[in-house]
C-alpha cells in the first residue's frame, strides 16, 4: 500500500509507484489527477480518498479535501469540541487541526456530505477514513467539556466515532463503496475493532508489529523492547494481531519505525524488516503494508529493496518450527521470531540460521 496524501507526487514517482503493482493507494480528494494516472498504468489497483473522521483544518476555510468538514463550517455550527475550560481543542502536533465533536449529529450529517463527494466519483473506490481514535492523548491532554477524567473523555470520543463510522460506514456501501477506517489501537478492543473494519475494506491496523510506545502522555519515545513483555503490544498478542490480517480485520498494514529502537538503533530496516515479514505470515491478495518513519514527506515515503521482490504467491499456510512461524512463496521464503530471544530455523535447503529476539527473516529466490 501507499499513502500519500501530504503532498502530490511528481510523474517520476508515480510511474514508479505504479511499476510496483500495489494493492492500493491513498490520496487526498485533490490529488485525483495523480490517482488517475497510477490507474491509467496499474489498472488493478484500488484507489481510496483519504478523509479524516475528527477533525477540521483551519488551512481548508471553505472547501473540505482532507479534513472531515470545512473549518468554516466547523466554527458556524459549534462542532469544534471544547475542554472544561471552553477553550477549543486542537491537536498539538498538527497546527491548524481542530478536533471535532464526532458525537454530533450535525456533524455526522456533515462529514457524510462530504464523502459523497468522493462516492459519487468513479475514479475512488472508496474512503480511507483516518484517526478513528482509541484515544485523544496521542494529539491532546485536554479533557472535553461535559467530562471530568481522560477516559470520560475517551469514552466520549469513543462512543461518538461508533456510530460516525457506521453510518458512513454503511453510506459507503449503499454507492457499492468500500470505508476502511484508519485505527491505530484497535487492538484494545477486538470487537470494536472487527465492527469498525465491516464496511467493505477491513481497517488499517497504523501501528502494525511497532514497538510498544510508551504510555500516551509521551507517545513520541518508545520503550526498551528488552523489558516489554513477551508478544505483547497496546494489550494484545502478536499471534492475534498476525491472525486479524487473515480474519479480515486488517486490510492495511502500516509499522511505525520509531526514531530510537534500543535493540537496533539506526538500522530501522530490522524494525521494517519484523512487520514485513509478520505481515506476509497472513497476507492474501488485496492486503497492503507500507513503514513510516517518524517524519518523511509521504509521497515519497520510505520503500525498502525488499519490497521490491517479486514473492509470488503462498504455497500453503505458516507453518511453525518451535516458536517460530515460516511460510514459503513462489519466490521467497520468510521467517519470524516474535520471541525475546535468538532462535534457528531451518531454512527450505535445509541449512540453518539464527533469527534474534523480535526479528524477521525475508529470502527472496
């Protein structure tokens, strides 16, 4: 998969996107002449608008492209959420992003406005709708009005996007659209999460086999693997995060690749390298991954040699050797250890190879 919706591709990067013969990308609604191009050399793939669920930017006054509803709008009909001191609550990171009040029927009616847009448009095949919060302590400490705690506040946001994503959820549907949330957490909550992913494209799991950060009031630092417990990320275990890519779940697949990795400091292709070939355990035809960096103009995203191989197609399922899971392609063979420790597989010729704690092994052939 590819996401780019910060900034528009040159032609150079597009043809080379589209020589890579991607399960799907995701632009902003006015980057469609770039989309069309990709489509134009790589008719298979699946074009999505990218449209955020939360927020309103203060940069779109008048017309909507990335943001759930124009700031205008947002300021006129009071969906800017406010904090127990009234004050508008914006996100921290992201100047001129204002968080809306997702419970708003108003506003649902709004944001649903908005996507038809993109619905009605052959060119899409469907919405990639972003930030469907877990929490707002990864953009904002504030606490909203009418709460008095973080997870009042939480639960509010939560209980808010439920039904905002259902009902764009099945808007999108009734156009033979497809809507594949964007949520980062939501393996905090299976059923939420399998709700959330029912509306034709799975969800994109954002934080795919990434490091566990530390708690939300610092989410930017990663915690010292080596003292993380074992198959443990944000409360669930790596077997059921790789199962949810095959259940359907996930869709897309993006691994986060932390600025500071105590295990492997400067060498982020391991961290790619560990999501990639998890990723690949369950992966079928139509499923996307991608790594992001910390920081990085995402039209030209990072893109790693070994993306570039051609696997072909799974020979069968995984497959396990003790504690670690293999599965052989046409034209590669990938292993991982999701254990702390070093393990040896066996590799398809029948020598041997070390695997450390939390790492992939990719063998094109």
């Amino acid at each position: 998969m590819w996401v780019a919706n910060t900034a528009w591709p040159s032609d150079v990067e597009v043809t080379r996107v589209a020589a890579r013969r991607l399960s799907f990308a995701v632009f902003n609604y006015d980057s469609g002449a770039w989309a069309a191009k990709i489509k134009a050399l790589d008719p298979g793939i699946k074009l999505f608008a990218y449209v955020c669920l939360s927020s309103a930017r203060s940069y779109e006054p008048t017309i909507p492209i990335a943001g759930a509803v124009a700031y205008n709008d947002a300021v006129a009909n009071g969906w800017i959420a406010r904090d127990s001191n009234n004050q508008e609550v914006t996100w921290a990171q992201y100047t001129g992003h204002y968080q809306m009040t997702v419970w708003n029927s108003a506003y649902q009616d709004a944001y649903l406005a908005h996507i038809r847009t993109v619905l009605e448009n052959p060119l899409w095949d469907g919405v990639w709708a972003d930030n469907d919060f877990w929490t707002l302590r990864y953009y904002s400490s504030a606490i909203l009005a009418g709460t008095t705690t973080q997870d009042e506040t939480d639960q509010k946001l939560r209980a808010g996007l439920d039904i905002l994503v259902s009902r764009a959820g099945a808007f999108a549907k009734s156009y033979g659209k497809t809507f594949m949330p964007n949520y980062g957490d939501g393996k905090l909550s299976p059923t939420r999460q399998a709700q959330h992913a029912s509306y034709g494209g799975g969800s994109t799991e954002e934080m795919f086999m990434a490091w566990p950060w530390s708690p939300p009031s610092d989410p930017n630092v990663p915690i010292d693997y080596a003292s993380a417990p074992p198959q443990k990320y944000l409360g669930n275990s790596w077997s059921e995060e790789v199962g949810n890519v095959r259940s359907g779940i996930i869709n897309g697949a993006i691994t986060q690749i932390p600025a500071v990795d105590s295990r492997c400091t400067g060498l982020d292709m391991q961290v790619a390298i560990y999501g990639y070939t998890s990723y690949l355990l369950n992966a079928a035809p139509g499923n996307g991954w991608m790594p992001s960096l910390p920081v990085y103009v995402q039209s030209v995203c990072p893109w790693y040699d070994f993306q570039s191989a051609d696997i072909g197609y799974p020979l069968g399922p995984y497959q396990t050797q003790g504690t670690i899971y293999t599965r052989t392609f046409e034209r590669a063979f990938v292993a991982v250890n999701p254990t702390l420790t070093t393990q040896t597989v066996t590799l398809p010729d029948g020598t041997t190879q070390s695997i450390g704690g939390k790492s992939g092994l990719f063998l094109p052939r």
